[in-house]
C-alpha cells in the first residue's frame, strides 16, 4: 500500500517554502516556465531535485493513499518531517 501524505496536502512552492522557514533560510524563489528547463536540457529529479515535468508528475505525483488510510496510517506534518530531517543533516 502506499502511505504518503494526502494527495493534495501541499505543492512544491508549499514545500520549499517551509523549507525556507524552517532553515531560516533567505532564497529568492525565481519561477521558470517548465519549457526552458527543458530547453536548457535540466534533467528532471537529477538536476533540480522534485521537479518532474507536467506529464511525468500528474502520474508520479497522484498516488492512491486509500488503503493506507483506511488501515489508520497517520500522515505526519510535512513541517516536522523537513524540521527532523535539517536537524539530522
């Protein structure tokens, strides 16, 4: 069964934004239209890490956490899982 968060619990924005601040971290987000990745030959998952293109990431993305859920599989804050994983690096 798969037991990721809730489909739809946050984006990528959402999830490098807490990462930013729980780091205390000042990035500047930049947004680049998906067809100059590509065009400037960006590998996805390799060269910018959870980005995978729109028709690759509807798929990947999408997962059925159902069974999971039904069974009672909690799904754990994402921003405890960021903080816990930046204390351990």
């Amino acid at each position: 069964m798969n037991s990721t968060g809730p489909n739809g619990m946050t984006t990528l924005a959402g999830l490098l934004e807490i990462c930013r601040e729980v780091t205390g971290g000042d990035a500047e987000w930049v947004p680049v239209q998906e067809a100059e990745l590509v065009a400037a030959g960006v590998e996805p998952w390799i060269h910018l890490p959870l980005w995978l293109p729109a028709e690759t990431a509807r798929t990947a993305w999408d997962v059925d956490t159902t069974r999971a859920r039904e069974l009672g599989l909690p799904s754990r804050p994402l921003r405890d899982s960021v903080a816990d994983t930046w204390a351990w690096q």
